[in-house]
C-alpha cells in the first residue's frame, strides 16, 4: 500500500524565481550547495522536460543516500508542477517505488512549495522518510536563502 508525505515550505522569493531554479536544478544546485550535491549529471533528455534522467550524486557525509536516478513524469510550466520518478540508487534499497510531485505557488510577497511524495516501502522495518522531509524542507530554505542573496 503506497504512502503518503506532504511538506510546505514558505520562502521569501518569488515563485518566478524559486520554480526557474527547480528547472535549472541540474546545473544550480551542485553550484549552490557543493555540500549536499555533488553533481547532477543528465543521462536522457535535456534534464528538464519530460522523460529527461538525472543522476544525482550526493556529497559524501550524507548518511543513508548516495546517488538516485531521477526520470522527469510530468512538467506544467503554467502551473510551476514537476513531477518525477526514481527509478535507480540508493533510495530504491528503503522504497520499491517513489514518486513526488513539487509545486510552487505565490503567497504574498513570497512563496509556497508543496512537495507531495507517494511512495510503497521495500519492508516494514523501514522507518517513515521523516529525514527525507527534513531534507526537503532544509533544501527549500537554503535555496531561499541563496536566491536572496544572488
């Protein structure tokens, strides 16, 4: 039975700004945090529209996860969604599937991103991703903080 984890992050730059970096994520985020990624190599497409794969090596010291290979579902630029699959590396050992969805949205004078992921865990042992929901919510936050100061 697939599960289930949502997370909003409120940032203070635009939505513009915020969803043109999750499209450049291949080459800004190894540039911008060297210390969680260190590369993102596309292996299929152009790493941004759909059927695209990306390699995303991770910078040793990262307890659990090491590299995935991400397939890119569904893009909607009008609505700033991306969807993605994982489908190779380290994140397969704990989830037999996993799926998540990003969006962003104006509030205010800033932002909301919404990350929904479903997922179905390999064994019952498996913990929840409460550290995946960490990451993600630390993620958002730096990328604020870096577009801030850009």
């Amino acid at each position: 039975m697939a599960s289930k984890l949502e997370v909003e992050v409120e940032v203070k730059s635009s939505a513009e700004k915020i969803w043109e970096s999750m499209r450049s994520f291949s080459t800004l985020f190894p540039k911008a945090f060297p210390d969680v990624y260190q590369s993102v190599e596309i292996l299929e497409g152009d790493g941004k529209s759909v059927g695209s794969t990306r390699l995303i090596k991770y910078s040793p010291g990262l307890a659990l996860i090491s590299t995935t290979t991400e397939k890119i579902e569904s893009v909607d630029e009008e609505k700033k969604t991306l969807s993605y699959t994982i489908i190779d590396g380290d994140m397969l050992k704990f989830y037999s599937s996993f799926k998540a969805t990003i969006s962003v949205a104006p509030k205010g004078d800033g932002t909301v991103v919404k990350f929904v992921s479903e997922f179905n865990k390999a064994s019952e042992e498996v913990p929840e991703p409460d550290l995946f929901k960490d990451f993600v919510v630390k993620n958002f936050q730096d990328l604020d903080a870096y577009l801030l100061k850009a």
